[in-house]
C-alpha cells in the first residue's frame, strides 16, 4: 500500500494518507485494536484514538492516520501499514 505523508502540529506529527481511500469500520477498527491488546482511548463514529509504538495515533475511516508526537516519516508509514494489518 502506499501512502502520502503530511507534517502537522508544527512538525510534531504526522499524517499517513493511503493513495487509495479507504471505507473502515471504526467500531471494528476499535474492537480488533483491543483484541490485539492495543490501549483504545477514544472510539466514536469520527476516529480512534490509541496508543501504538510510543505515540497517539488517530485512525479515521478514510484509512488517514496521525501519529504524535512523530518526526520519522518511515516510522510513520510503518505504523500505518502495522495497525491497517492489525485492524483487517
């Protein structure tokens, strides 16, 4: 998959965009994040908040994810392509 990375929050984090748009489940995105032992600390039917590798990510149902605080966009691209593997 491949992804777009955009630089937010005065460069203290990043956004992960998939070149395709995604059409996630958030209720289920939530559920299997908790199945797999992921700290959830916010679900609604906008975005998920939980904690993963050391940050915040927010996942929304486009398949857009924000990490902060983050500067690696590697890193960045990583995380989103372990939590979309996660949550599928």
């Amino acid at each position: 998959m491949r992804f777009t990375t955009i630089r937010l929050c005065g460069g203290k984090a990043l956004m992960a965009v998939p070149a395709e748009e995604l059409d996630l489940d958030l209720a289920r995105v939530a559920d299997a994040l908790e199945k797999g032992g992921v700290a959830v600390k916010k679900r609604d039917e906008m975005m998920v908040v939980a904690e993963w590798g050391g940050a915040e990510a927010t996942i929304y149902s486009q398949g857009k994810i924000m990490f902060f605080p983050m500067k690696d966009k590697a890193a960045c691209v990583r995380n989103a392509l372990e939590i979309l593997e996660t949550v599928k």
